[in-house]
C-alpha cells in the first residue's frame, strides 16, 4: 500500500467537508479543488503554478469562462501554450455564492 501524505490549510471548511487540501503519494500531488483565497477565507488573484500535469476547471458558466480562460491560463502557467492537461466542466453551482471557478489539479514533483 502506498504511503499518503496529506495536508490542509487549516480554513474551517476543511473541518466542515471533512477533508484535506492535498494528498501527496509518492511523487504525486492530488490537489483538492481549489479557488484563490487568502488565509481569511478572502478570494485573491492567482499565482503562477509549478509541476501541474492536469488541471480540471468547474466553472458555473461556460461562455464567460471561455472567453478568458485562455489569457488567465497563459498568465497563471507564464507560458504562450501551457503544457498541462486540461478538462473544462460547466456545474449548476460552487461552494460558496460569488465562487465562479473551482480547479482541481494534479502535480508531479
């Protein structure tokens, strides 16, 4: 059996949900889906990311995310044609109100 290891940020809804942030397994990171917050919970920009493999985008409206994803993608990856598996779903809804965007990843380090 592989060896986890697992980490939060410590926001309340970690205890909430009842899960962990990240998982890693080896040289493998499960990133849990996530959304630019702040430690107090406040959403922020994104910042640039290393070793993502695969990305899941849930977005709650296709059209508007389509419209941007492209610029928002190259400038999170800092790269014209970001070399990272990518699957876009449309959802009802997120877990809070204002949330438009939630992202799921996978990282290999």
């Amino acid at each position: 059996m592989a060896k986890k290891k697992a980490k939060g940020l410590g926001m309340a809804w970690e205890d909430d949900y009842g899960y962990a942030q990240a998982v890693k397994v080896g040289k493998t990171i499960y990133v849990s889906g996530q959304l630019s917050h702040d430690d107090e919970g406040n959403f922020v920009a994104p910042a640039p990311l290393d070793d993502v493999v695969e990305e899941v985008l849930h977005v709650t409206d296709m059209d508007a995310a389509f419209a941007v994803a492209g610029l928002v993608r190259k400038e999170a990856y800092g790269s014209e044609k970001p070399d990272v598996a990518s699957t876009i779903l449309v959802t009802p809804r997120l877990a809070f109100p204002a949330q438009l965007i939630e992202i799921k990843f996978l990282a290999r380090v």
